[in-house]
C-alpha cells in the first residue's frame, strides 16, 4: 500500500517534471506504463494476471504499479505526469480538473449503487437519514462517496451543509466508525461489504436507484496525446479481462480474495450486487460523459468544486483507425 511519504515522493517527481518540460518530451515514445490503482475490480486483476504486461510487450512498454487507498490523491499524481493511468469513481476527476490537472477521461466500468451506502452503528439513535441532521458524517472529500453523500441527504430533505461532514480516508474512517468517534460513515466496496459482515453495522441507506454507479479510467493527458495507442490496448485488456472474470465468477471471488486479503464471502457480496459487471470496460460512452456534466454542473452550484467545467473538454476519444 503507498503510504503518505510515498504519496509526496510521486507528487515531488511530478513537479520537477512539469519545470522540465524536455522530460516529458523525451517520454514522447513510451518505454513503461506507470498506473495508480486500488485493491479492488478489473485493474487488480489485471495486476495479479500479468495481463498488461503480457499485451504491451511487444512494444517494448514496461508496467509499474501505485497502490492507492481512495481515487483523490491517485488523480493528483496522475494529473501532474507521476503517473500515466488509474481508475476512480466519479467525483474525484472534478477536482482534478478544477486543480488543472493534465488527465484525460479514456474509459469507463459501470458497477453495483448498492456497492455505495451510508452507515450507522446497530445500536445508534440515527434510524433515518433525516436524523443525521447535525451529526458527524465522514466520507473521503472528493471521492465517489462525497457524490453518495449529496445526493441520499437530498432525497430526504437535507443538504451536505445541514450535517458535520469529515474529511477521513477509507481507514481512517472505518477506526472513527469503530471507535464511535464519527456518528455515521458513506463508504464504498469493498470497505461497505466489510462493514456490513460486522453485526454491530447497520445501513442507513444505499445508494441504489439514487446514485448511477459510473466509474472512470483516466490518463495523463501528454502521455495519451503521445501514445493513444497505448491507451487503445489498455482498456481492450481491461474489456477482456473484466469479461472473463464475470464469465467465471466463483474463480473471481477467489482471486480478488487472495489480492485483497477480503474473505471471499465478502467478496462474492460486492461481485453479486445488483448491476456489478467486472465485463463493462469500454471507452467513454456518451451516456458516462453526460452523467459527468451534469454531476459537474451540480457540484458547481452547490459551491463544492470550484468553478464551472466542461468534461467534455477532457473526454478523449480514440482515433478511427
């Protein structure tokens, strides 16, 4: 897992970086493929197989992996040239673009909103999410569970302003949820599955019929503009491999089991939600650049991120061949 120094390593390279830009040109014809990932769906896979590294050989690309805990920090890194590819949820990108980022929209998955929810303790006073008003909500600020959290406070009345939002990492987050130092945590599989095992967790509500689940493969905008072929083999790897490993489930749950240390009945909770689709990998669909707009333009009029966006700007497209 990459810690924090580690974290800060990769952004420092990436500064240094974008003060030379000879560097970045000298990375113009590829020799490796750096890719921020988390311990979770078809990149993990795709890790544990070999498969990329199998596929970009023959071009003489090399593939070096980042392990990240949530998609934030991934996309800093990404988006400042410490890394080329990663895969997120679909608030982090806004921030990234916001910041000035160099990253491209090149993929995108579709999963499970049931793989999404808000928690409480069993024994907790909260019974519905109108009670959480005032209370400690911890979700990571700027992931997909920052959109969750929005959007179930809106179904029932209320605003993310109207409850003490806490800006806590996976982690750190699940030790406040224990401890009881936080009243209720918005998290994301396979953190939710994990919690739900526990007989003392009880969930407030899911994201289902609430939330779309889009998820998004995003890349460094100079790599990709230098090596869209690349980018092109990648996602038709991730495709493959994600169709093979929901074609063969009870193999999956195992797999993703050993890579993550979760316990196969855990595991085979998140894979078997409603919707989960490890074979959904494909370029940007039009339907998931709409939905980023107009999540976008929420996030914009609620005063989240910071000023008005045009994913579409962003939104790479592989070229007719």
């Amino acid at each position: 897992m990459i810690s924090r120094r580690q974290t800060l390593g990769l952004l420092g390279a990436a500064a240094a970086t974008a003060l030379l830009p000879s560097i970045r040109t000298a990375r113009a014809a590829a020799s490796e493929l750096r890719i921020g990932w988390q311990k979770n769906g078809v990149l993990a896979l795709a890790k544990r197989r070999g498969a990329l590294e199998k596929r970009l050989a023959d071009q003489g690309i090399t593939v070096s992996w980042s392990e990240f805990t949530s998609g934030p920090p991934l996309l800093e890194a990404l988006g400042a040239g410490a890394l080329d590819f990663g895969a997120t949820g679909d608030v982090p990108p806004l921030f990234a673009q916001a910041a000035g980022g160099h990253l491209y929209y090149v993929g995108t998955y579709r999963g499970s909103p049931a793989g999404s929810a808000i928690v409480v303790r069993k024994d907790s006073a909260i019974k519905t999410v109108e009670d959480l008003k005032g209370k400690k909500v911890a979700f990571k600020r700027g992931s997909s569970a920052h959109n969750v959290t929005v959007k179930i406070l809106r179904k029932s009345g209320l605003q993310i302003g109207d409850v003490e939002a806490l800006d806590l990492s996976p982690p750190d987050a699940a030790a406040a949820f224990k401890n009881g130092s936080i009243d209720a945590w918005s998290i994301w599989d396979p953190y939710l599955a994990i919690a739900q095992a526990d007989p003392d967790t009880r969930v407030l509500s899911t994201a289902q019929g609430i939330v779309d689940s889009y998820s998004y493969f995003l890349a460094n905008a100079e790599f990709t503009d230098a090596n869209g072929q690349v980018i092109v083999d990648v996602i038709d790897e991730l495709a493959k491999v994600g169709r093979s490993a929901q074609g063969k489930l009870e193999e999956t749950i195992k797999e993703l089991s050993e890579i993550t240390g979760v316990p196969e009945e855990i595991t085979r909770v998140t894979l078997t939600r409603p919707g989960a689709d490890l074979g959904s990998v494909s370029t940007i669909t039009d339907d998931a650049a709409s939905y980023q707009q107009a999540l976008a333009d929420e996030f914009f009029s609620l005063g989240i991120v910071p000023k008005q966006l045009k994913t579409g700007d962003i939104v790479w497209r592989p070229k007719a061949s």
